[in-house]
C-alpha cells in the first residue's frame, strides 16, 4: 500500500467493472471444470471400489498421496511437461478433488440399506439396474456433500493457479497477484473477497440442489 | 379382484441342501441339509424353526438369492435352477421383515417395481399399483404420494406386500414380513392377509420364528430344528395332535392343547338356539317361556334381532311390555370366526359364561358355553394331546 493511499479505491472498482466479472467467470471455469472432471472419474473409481472392495485401500491412498502434493510444486513439474496451459491447471485441481469425492461416493453407496438391495435382487433388478435406479439414486446425497466440499475446496486452490493462467484464464487469484505486485490493495482485498463469496454461494446453492433431488431425504418422519 | 385370482403353482423342495465353507464336502456343516417338501399350489406352508435353522436359507434357494449346494426346487414342475435368473424372481413376489422399500420412490412407484422392470405402460402401472393399494387397506388418494419415511411399520408392511403382489405373482416368499410391528398391529396385518389369500389364492412360502403364528397362517407347516433339517411336516393340527419327536413337543410349546382351540372356531359348534324376546313384547309370555327352561334368562333383543341384554326371567314382571331398562347387558360377543380359544378366554373372564354369537349385522344367531367348548375337546376333535399333557391353565371344570 502507496503512503496516501485508501486502503479500498471504490471508483477503480466502478471503472473496471467488465475485468472483474472475465476474472469472475476465469475463476469458475477453474472451479467448474475440476469439480465435474473429478467427479467422472472419481464415480467410476467408487463404482469400481463398491463391486472389488479390494481396490478401494489402493485407491484411497493414491489418491491422498496426491491431495498432499502441494500446488506450487504440483504447478512447478507440471509447466515443463504441459506448459502454461489449462490443463497445467486442471491436473492438480482435479486431482485434490479426488480424496474427497471417492470418499464420499464410496460412503453413499455403502449407505445404501442391505435390505433394499435385498429386495431390489429378489425383485428380479439386473446388477446395471440396480445401480442406476436403486444406488445411484441413493448415494446421491452423500455425493452432494462430498460435491459441496470439493468445490469449495476448489474455489480457495484455484486461486494459486494464477501462476500458470495469468491473464488468459488466471481468474481471482490474477486479481490477487496483481493487487500484491502493484501494492494496490482494492485489487488483492477484492480478489479475496469474491472468493470468499463464491466459495458461500456454492454451498448454499448445493444445498438447495440437494433439496430440490432428494425430497424423500427430507420428508418428515413418520405419519403414525 | 379377478385379476389377481387363480394363479399359484406348486412347490417342490427335491433332496435339497446348502452347505457354506467353499467347497461342498460332506463334513462341512449344513445350513439346509436334505430337504424335500412338496407344497400344493395355492397353499400358505409356513417354514418355523429357532434361528439358525436353515429357514431363511430355504426360502431365498427359491428365487435363488442362494443357490443351493445339490437338490433341486421345481417350480410347477420345473427346475428354477433352469430358468434365466431375473425372469425367475420377478415371477415371484418377495416380503421381507425390513421391507426394503426404496427410500427414494414414493408408496405408489415401490409398488410399480416388477410391473415396470416387466416393461408394462405407464398408466397400467399406475392403475395396478392404486388398486393394490386399496387392496392392502392403503387409500390410494392418501398414500400413493408418500415415500416411506412418512409411513408407519403396519403401513411399510402393507406396502410391501403390494409391491410383491404388483405383477400377480403365482408364488409369494415372505421372510418373517410381520416381525418388525408391535403385536396389535401384527395380529391385524396377519388377520388381513389371511382374507386377502382368501381370494388370492397365492402359493406362500412364509418364514417365521413364532410358533403361534405358523399356527395361525400355515395350512402347512414344516418345523425345522438346527442343523437345517425339518423335524415335522404337517397341518398345524397334526403338529399339534402328535408332535413328531420332543424337538417339535418343545417348540410347539406345552399349551398345545390350547393351541389346538385355535385352530377351532364358533362355527364348528352346534350352537344353542337363543332364548331372545323382543323388546316392547309381552313381558308375562316370556317370563312364563323363561321359567319353563333350564337356563331361566331371557336374552332381550331389538326389532332387528340385536341383543340388548340378559333378563332373570323370574324377575320379569306378569304383564306389561318388555324394556331395555330390565335387561343386563354382560354377555361377551362372538361371531363365527371367533376361535374356540379366543371365545373360551372371552367366556372365562366374563360374569356370565355364556357366549352371544352374532353376525356381521349384529343379530343373533345363537350361544356359545365353555361347556360346548369343554363337549368339542372331548369328542376328540381337539381332545388327545390336551388330555395327555393336562397344561396348567387350562379349562379343567366342565362346569358353569
């Protein structure tokens, strides 16, 4: 901060309206694109892991060996390989959901009551039909929640990704940079402000998701 | 409910066993070991043991949740292990003691299951599942929407076994399916469902661990004792009559005698015609009437034959109308599906040890005595095993 300075310049914020909404919308796409990578792949590593429980202690510590490689050395090997792309970015981010997802995943599916699955097979269900339509459908609330802290999750590390995105794709955290480089803090206090806020709607919108699913997980109790 | 009648196959359990531990050697214990029954279609046979029998495993050999170790099951003849493994079990309705309903679809989607796994229209679903709804006792305009969080035990209960009964179902399995309820509401859903097999005529395959209930639903019941093998195979009045070793004189329990009132009911009595005088009549013709018999009261009635109370008949006036102010209102009420063991009971903890049978309008339609009940025992329809055993508690005096 310059000697004479206000620690917040609103009208630069008035002026730069336009730059702070492309870092808003760089900073879900950082957030958006791990999230929904994760979760494909951790879906078919938890399906995988219900049917051989054998996997799922290999999977788990894969995966939580690579949720604590730290981002900036992640980033480091990464940009000699993949160079200051996208999927430099992407690669360690959606590798941090992983952990989280699997987990969780693995827990709904395991929710699920035995006798349901019971009677879903005594019914004359396929394995494929049983899973779509009884487990699936099941898990999901465990798999909201695991969805819910991924992205907030997300949404704090992508702005370490700055390093690589600058400004193509460096979202909030190029904000942040900038406003540290310059000594300007409306630009580092506002980069961190927007992501607090991103990171609060995110939850709450996942809770209404979750809500607006599963209406059975909420029906009150029993009628007498 | 045409569409649901008519359909039952037999059952065959040909020389079957299961044995667990990998390889199926004979020194390895057996969960079900030897096991042949033959079940008549449209038939309740209960499967009772204490646990760890091999009941269970027996029931799920049948839509093959277990495969059995050697033996077959036929099926209407023919070998289930032969059929392609879905097709089997939607052709055969399944009631577990924990439901397993689907949390996540409402009452009337988990009662669509097998009709949609069949592929039926949306409509036919739908209309199938409502009229098993109301078949169940479930108003379809109340229940169809909910999902069974917000249902109570007895209702998961119905539910389930209308969701078995969805795609008519020759042959039903139900593993302990009134376990989980309080006895009241057990007693009801028990009572309900015999009715309801009344007209369905089901071949039932039906698991429990109570003796009083395989009793009350089996026209079968095979009584298995650990080590998976069945100790007797019979109507629950041989069971009774003549247990097969002390194994099955244990478990039945040593009030079989009592058991055996069960199995009776006000129906298979001669009953006494009633003394009855209708209310406003003249009082001095059914005094003299009264006075003239035995058994000296009057059983006072309304217009419609319904009783209204006792009256001493030498208490009676010797002239003037009847009114229900003179009459006693004490005797229990029965009607003909009442046990003989329920109308003794009732007859017992009653003042007066006479018995009103009425029908479904509530007329008279005669009376029951504990002697008529104590007559029936001893014209050894329910008599032998009860007169051998001599159970406490039992009617011992023939007398009023």
């Amino acid at each position: 901060m310059l000697p004479g300075q206000q620690l917040i310049d609103f009208s630069w914020i008035g002026d730069h309206l336009g730059q702070i909404a492309e870092r808003i919308g760089q900073h879900l796409e950082l957030t958006i694109l791990p999230v929904a990578i994760g979760f494909l792949i951790a879906l078919v590593l938890s399906i995988w892991a219900v049917r051989q429980p054998i996997v799922y202690g290999p999977i788990t510590a894969v995966t939580g060996v690579l949720y604590t490689i730290p981002s900036l050395a992640a980033f480091a090997v990464l940009i000699p390989i993949t160079g200051l792309s996208l999927v430099s970015a992407l690669i360690p981010l959606v590798s941090y959901t992983l952990l989280i997802l699997v987990r969780s995943i693995v827990a709904g599916f395991r929710g699920v009551a035995p006798e349901v699955l019971e009677a879903a097979e005594g019914m004359g269900y396929t394995r494929t039909q049983r899973l779509i339509r009884v487990e699936f459908p099941l898990a999901v609330p465990m798999m909201i929640a695991g969805l819910r802290l991924a992205t907030v999750t997300a949404i704090g590390l992508a702005t370490v990704a700055s390093i690589i995105g600058g400004d193509t794709f460096g979202g909030l955290g190029q904000l942040i940079t900038e406003g540290l480089q310059t000594f300007f803090p409306t630009k580092y206090l506002l980069g961190a402000a927007l992501s607090v806020v991103l990171a609060v709607s995110a939850d709450v919108l996942f809770v209404q998701i979750e809500r607006w699913i599963t209406p059975w997980a909420r029906a009150p109790g029993s009628a007498g | 409910m045409e569409s649901s009648a008519g359909r039952a196959a037999t059952v065959e359990f040909d020389q079957v066993s299961k044995r667990y531990g990998g390889s199926a050697k004979a020194g390895t214990p057996a969960a079900v070991n030897d096991l042949s029954l033959s079940i008549p279609a449209g038939r309740i046979c209960v499967l009772v043991g204490p646990s760890g029998c091999g009941k269970t495993t027996s029931l799920k050999m049948v839509n093959r949740l277990i495969e059995p170790t050697s033996g077959r099951i036929l099926l209407d003849g023919v070998d289930a292990a032969g059929r392609e493994l879905t097709e089997l079990r939607r052709g055969i309705g399944y009631v577990i003691q924990q439901t397993g309903l689907f949390p996540h679809q409402t009452v009337v989607e988990n009662v669509g299951t097998v009709p949609r796994l069949l592929g039926w229209s949306g409509a036919r679903i739908r209309e199938r599942s409502e009229e098993l709804l109301g078949l169940v006792g479930l108003d379809p305009a109340k229940y169809s929407r909910r999902f069974p969080s917000q249902l109570s035990g007895g209702e998961r209960q119905r539910v389930g076994v209308a969701r078995a009964l969805a795609a008519d179902p020759p042959i039903m399995l139900m593993d302990e399916p009134f376990g989980a309820v309080d006895p009241i509401v057990r007693e009801r859903l028990q009572d309900e469902f015999l009715r309801l097999q009344e007209e369905l005529a089901k071949t039932i395959l039906f698991v429990t661990h109570d003796i009083d209930e395989a009793i009350k639903m089996g026209d079968l019941v095979a009584v298995f004792e650990i080590g998976g093998k069945v100790a007797q195979f019979g109507t629950p009045a041989e069971l009774l009559a003549s247990p097969a070793s002390d194994f099955v004189a244990r478990f039945v329990g040593t009030d079989r005698g009592l058991k055996r009132l069960a199995l009776s009911r006000v129906a298979d009595l001669t009953l006494h015609a009633a003394p009855t005088a209708v209310v406003g009549s003249d009082a001095g013709e059914a005094r003299r009437r009264g006075l003239a018999a035995s058994f000296q009261f009057v059983l006072l009635t309304d217009p419609a034959n319904r009783p209204l109370g006792w009256i001493d008949a030498a208490t009676l006036p010797e002239s003037g109308p009847l009114t229900e102010a003179l009459a006693n209102p004490t005797s229990p009420f029965v009607n003909k599906r009442t046990t003989l063991k329920d109308a003794l009971s009732l007859l017992l903890d009653s003042d007066v040890q006479v018995g009103i049978v009425t029908d479904r309008t509530g007329a008279v339609q005669g009376l029951v005595t504990v002697d008529m009940i104590a007559e029936r025992m001893r014209e050894g329809h329910i008599a032998p095993a009860y007169l051998v055993d001599a159970p406490p508690g039992a009617p011992a005096d023939p007398a009023e």
